[in-house]
C-alpha cells in the first residue's frame, strides 16, 4: 500500500466516513490513476477535467457515478494534499430532476 492511499485512508477514518465510501473514494482514485499511470499527487486540474471527460463520454456513467468520482478527487487533494484549490474547481454533471410520481 503507497503512503498516499495509506494517508487517505487515515483521513477518511478520522472524519468516520462510512465503510463503503471509503471503498469507492479509494475505487476511483486508484483507477484515475491507473488510467495516467502516474501518482495522482502528480496529476492537476486538468486532468480531472480530462478523467471526467473519459468517464462521461467513452465509459457512459451517469452522473451520480461522475459526481461520486469527484468528491473522491475533492476529498484527496483538498483534505489528504491539502492543495490550494477549492471545491468551485472540480465541476459536476447535473442530476436530471425526477417528477414524483402522483396517484390518481
């Protein structure tokens, strides 16, 4: 296990993020590195721009996916690199709006 997964891992914990999002924060950021192949400490904005792109058109999430993508990226290097970003910086998709549905 890299010291940065490592670092992540304790940071989530000590924030008592549920079990399964920290599988999944781990989940996507391990494959966003994997699809550089280079340490996301190494990676920047555009990037995640470029990863966001990837997952929208080539793989087809929805949305929900993309935005669970994003705040694993927000998480890691807002919280665990502590980089001098901000959240506005790291855009998500919009949700499409549901209409309840009504009894007649």
């Amino acid at each position: 296990m890299t010291p940065l997964r490592q670092r992540m891992i304790e940071d989530m914990r000590i924030r008592n993020l549920a079990t399964t999002t920290q599988r999944s924060y781990i989940h996507y950021v391990a494959e966003f590195a994997k699809h550089f192949n280079r340490s996301p400490q190494d990676l920047d904005l555009e990037a995640v721009r470029q990863y966001q792109v990837y997952l929208a058109q080539e793989r087809k999430l929805s949305p929900q996916s993309i935005n669970t993508f994003v705040s694993a990226v927000q998480f890691l290097y807002l919280t665990t690199l502590e980089m001098p970003w901000e959240a506005k910086d790291f855009p998500r998709p919009r949700l499409d709006q549901k209409l309840p549905v009504v009894l007649a």
